[in-house]
C-alpha cells in the first residue's frame, strides 16, 4: 500500500531545492502544494520526511487518506504475531530522511524505563513513553558529534585550551587533569557537568575569548584547538554552551553510504548532511545545547554513557548479496533496516518478511515491483507499507542507467 508521508520543516533544516527531503516530499506527494523559492532557496526549511505511525507526524494511505495507524488497529494481522507479541498492535518503527542544513541540539534519548517516568512527569515535554535508539546511513557527506572522547584527549584540549580552566571551575579542572583510569569516568561527569551548568557569562566570556585567540593563529594551532569546528557552531549558536562540547565529544566526518548506531544514553549532534534515519517509534529528546527550545541540563547529564564511543560498534552490519546490505542493532528488537543498491542489469532483489510489518522508501531511479499481481512502477519518493505476510521483488527498470537505491525497514527478529 502506497503512504503519502509527512514534511517536519523545522528550523535547522535545508532551504535547497534540491535537498533530500524537498525531492523526496514533492515526489511522494504530486498533489502537494508546490513551495515557494526566493532567491533560488525554499521559503522554507525542509528538515525531515516522516513514514511510519508517530502522532506527530503520521502516514496515509495514499488509496484513501486513511491513517496508516487505523489501518493497523483495524487490521492487526497486518503487522503479524510476533509484533502483536512484543508491542501490541502497531508499527514499532520510524523511517526518516533528514536534511541537515545547521546543528541540531546537544541530545541523548532515554532508555525505555526512563522515558516512560519522564512522560509520566512532564507529559508536555517528553510527549511519550517509548525510547527512542536511533540508527543512520549517511546520504552524502554527514558531520556529526557522537559520544565522548578518551578522557586523555580531553587533558589535551584542556592544555591547548586553557580557558577552559575559567568555565570548568578549578575543583572540575583540576580533578580532571589529575585523573587516573580509576577516576576517569567520575571526572568527566563532574567536568561536564560544570561545563554545561555554567553560567551564561562564563560561557559567552570563554567562548570570546577563544574565538579572538583562534582567529590569529596558524592552521596547524587552530586545528589542535578545534577552531573550524568551534566557529561553525559558534556561527548559528553564538554564546551558546553547547558550542564548548566540541572539546568533550568526538566529531566525525562520514562518507556517503556510511552507517552508525546511536543507543540509549549516548550524547550526538548531528552538524550538517544528509541521512536516512530509523528509530523506534518516538519523538522523545533530552536536549542540553545547540537549540533554541527548552535544555534538560541536569536530566541530560545524569542519564549520559561517560565511556568514548565506538562508531561501528553495536550493531551487525551484513552483506546478504552485492547489492543488499543489513544494518542489525544489538539489544533492539524494534527495528532493523535494508540498504538495497540496483542498477541495470542487476539481479531481481526479494524483500521477504521476517514475521513482521515493512516499509519501504524509494530514493533513486525507478523500479519495478511484483507481489503475485499487477506491476508497479516504483519511483523516487515513493513509500510502501508491506503487511507481514507480503513479500516484495524488486527488478532494476531496464531502461534506467542510474543506481536505484531502496531501504526496508523491519522488525529485529
């Protein structure tokens, strides 16, 4: 079934007209009222493109305009037994495209258990009880600030940075710059902590005073301070806190095609680029900087993993043929996701369910798509919710040169 999916235009998002989430929407949806463009950029930003069942965003079926979530609940054989078993009568996951044209917040999301005590507390801020484990593949260049960096790194940045002695405060920069592998962790909290419930004057103070040193100094200095990185945020945030974690968290820059998983309780930021996004089914975030809306500081800093963070580590990745790969969490039975790459003459491709719901977006060229009955045309931008007991093939369109790149996403069982 064909699902006509929602657009989140949220400030950090691209004003290209040639973004991800601008070409995917516009395709999904013919009918969709074109977006104004002035100056060549969209009047608006295009931050995100959501399919799946969530509230605040949730897909229809393009047949009818029913909520795919009515579907669901109307016809619970649909998602099969072993969803029905381990989540009740739902869609467990949310497939995003995200085009990222400024950072996003300082942010981690809450194990299942926390999340649903915050939603039980503060219902207008953490809007429901789900957790919220995150996994992406990068669709062109993608920078992002992802977990905490070795605690020894962070002793050099404190040396190469000494104005962050005045923000940390001498007890928080002193215990960590004297730290040992048994004190490491306790340090780190404590330093970040401080860190992030510094006063907005200390803040603004360090961050001038930094930004003034940085501008005179040679490109080998600014590099051992993180001074491109720290004007890019400082740039959209100014003042901000969350601009100093860059000395705290690990950056990367990730190619096209690349993938990582975000767990519960880890800090990231994404900083700009495009991906493909799977969650679980919940729009829950504990934010602490880079963000004009509200910063959860205390809840932030207490429910964070302080161990460096491997990119590749928890999950599986699976190369099932040359032209599908499987992207596998550790500990998530509530998603997994396909990446599906054909080009002309490429193989007949068989997505088969695993016993649950799927859905499915094209990104690239056309494709053409059998279900024991009439072929369809599978273009760019459209999304297909499969029911479990579906099976899908998909073959390269003979006369398409161009890569047609699908991701199904699905149930970890």
């Amino acid at each position: 079934m064909e699902l006509l999916c929602k657009v989140q235009t949220y400030d950090w998002g691209s004003r290209d007209p040639n973004c991800h989430v601008h070409q995917l929407s516009r395709k999904n949806d013919p009918t969709r009222a074109a977006e104004s463009i002035t100056g060549g950029k969209l009047d608006r930003p295009h931050a995100e493109i959501w399919i799946g069942t969530h509230i605040n965003g949730p897909s229809v079926l393009k047949e009818n305009g029913k909520l795919l979530s009515e579907y669901i609940t109307e016809n619970p054989e649909s998602v099969g037994e072993k969803t029905k078993e381990g989540f009740g009568v739902q869609l467990p996951f949310l497939l995003k495209v995200l085009s990222v044209s400024k950072p996003l917040s300082i942010q981690a999301h809450p194990l299942k258990a926390h999340a649903e005590e915050l939603h039980a507390k503060f219902p207008d801020i953490y809007k429901d009880p789900n957790h919220k484990p995150e996994m992406l593949i990068t669709l062109s260049k993608f920078l992002m600030l992802r977990g905490f960096r070795p605690v020894s790194d962070i002793k050099n940045y404190l040396q190469s940075v000494p104005e962050l002695r005045d923000v940390l405060g001498a007890d928080s920069a002193d215990f960590l710059a004297s730290c040992d592998s048994e004190t490491a962790q306790a340090a780190l909290k404590q330093a970040y902590r401080s860190l992030m419930t510094a006063s907005d004057e200390k803040v603004s103070h360090c961050l001038n005073q930094i930004l003034s040193r940085v501008s005179t100094l040679d490109e080998a200095t600014r590099g051992a301070c993180l001074a491109d990185l720290l004007e890019k945020l400082h740039s959209h945030f100014p003042g901000d806190v969350g601009c100093l974690s860059v000395y705290f968290l690990q950056d990367y820059e990730m190619a096209p095609g690349e993938a990582a998983f975000l767990p519960a309780n880890l800090i990231h930021a994404y900083i700009e680029g495009e991906c493909i996004e799977l969650m679980a089914c919940s729009d829950n975030v504990v934010r602490g900087g880079l963000t004009p809306k509200l910063k959860d500081v205390d809840t932030l800093c207490s429910m964070l993993e302080y161990e460096p963070a491997d990119n590749s580590a928890n999950m599986d990745v699976l190369k099932l043929t040359e032209n599908c790969t499987k992207y596998i969490p550790h500990g998530i039975k509530d998603f997994s996701i396909l990446n599906i790459m054909l080009k002309k003459g490429d193989p007949v491709t068989t997505v088969v369910s695993n016993g649950g719901p799927t859905v499915v977006l094209s990104l690239g060229s056309a494709l053409y798509s059998v279900d024991n009955g009439p072929k369809l045309t599978l273009q760019q931008g459209q999304a297909l919710f499969i029911k479990a007991s579906q099976t899908l093939n998909l073959h390269p369109d003979p006369e398409q040169e161009a890569i047609a790149q699908v991701v199904v996403a699905q149930c970890n069982f």
